[in-house]
C-alpha cells in the first residue's frame, strides 16, 4: 500500500486485484454471515415481548361457546351503543378515569345500569382487573376508576345490566 497514512498493521495482507479467486469465497462468506445475521436479529426480536400468551380455561370457553354467541345475540338485539372516552388528566394517581355513555337506538339514555369494565392488553391472555361502573350526574354516563399503567392498546369489556336485559361492548382503545 503507498499511502503514508495507512498503519503496516491496517494493510490487507495482499492486493485482491492480484488474488481474483478469492473474490468468490469472500462473496459467498459475506452472504452467509448476512444470512446468519439476519436470522439471529429475527431471533432476538421474537423473544423480545414475552413469549406466547396461554388463554386460560379456553376449553371452558370453546365448551360454552353457544351461550357466549346467544348472550352477545340478545345483547345486540337490545340495539344499545356505547362511547367510550378515557379522562385527559387521571382523577386519583395511577388509574384512568373511563367515560361510558350508553344509549337505546332512539338515543335515550339507559339509566340504572349495574355493571363492570375489564380492562386486558390485546398481546396478553388474562385481564389485569375488572373494576365497577359508577353512574354519574348525567343520565346514561358511567365513569370506572382502572390502572391503565402504560401507554399502548388496551381492550376494555363492558357488561352492564338493567333488569334481565344484559348490555355486552368490547372495545380497544389506545392510552398516550
């Protein structure tokens, strides 16, 4: 190498240009630490939330899949609809104040609810809690106190009852 700069011990050891049948080997090894490379970052980046989520009782639940699909029939028969809004600013530190309006079709407001939200990330099998809704001043509102701890999606379950009429939502809502 004629370069002043360069350091005896930084010169490759020979001139490729002068060993053109190396040019195939250093090519496939290239490809092949390539190759490895991007299979160890797949690797790495598959191991990195967690693992599989196990659903628990799911053979309970595939059993008593007719009463689920009837339950959610009977809900939708009712033709009530929900909107769910989380608090900008948290009402007590930690937790997350949900906003649930429900109305019939024609938009009146279903009072004397009893009921409770679930809330579950989407990646996890299990719910983090299921916490009470309280009604609040305005008819058809309900507020639930829950720990949405971090920023990302969360599924919030709703069943609310008046009588023998059970109200079934599902909803995923994103925390920032």
């Amino acid at each position: 190498c004629t370069n002043k700069h360069v350091l005896p011990f930084m010169r490759f050891p020979f001139r490729l240009h002068e060993r053109p049948d190396l040019l195939w080997p250093l090519g496939i090894l290239l490809l092949i630490l390539g190759g490895m490379a991007t299979s160890l970052s797949v690797v790495v980046a598959s191991k990195s939330d967690g693992g599989v989520a196990v659903e628990e009782e799911y053979y309970a639940q595939a059993l008593a899949w007719n009463e689920t699909a009837s339950a959610q029939a009977a809900s939708d028969r009712l033709a009530w609809t929900a909107t769910v809004e989380l608090a900008p600013h948290p009402v007590t530190p930690g937790l997350t104040r949900v906003q649930i309006g429900i109305h019939e079709a024609q938009q009146n407001a279903v009072e004397g609810l009893v009921g409770e939200v679930a809330v579950q990330r989407p990646d996890e099998a299990t719910p983090h809690g299921t916490f009470p809704l309280q009604a609040t001043n305005r008819p058809g509102h309900y507020v639930a106190d829950v720990p949405l701890s971090q920023a990302g999606l969360w599924d919030l379950h709703l069943v609310a009852e008046r009588g023998s009429d059970r109200f079934l939502h599902r909803e995923r809502t994103e925390v920032r």
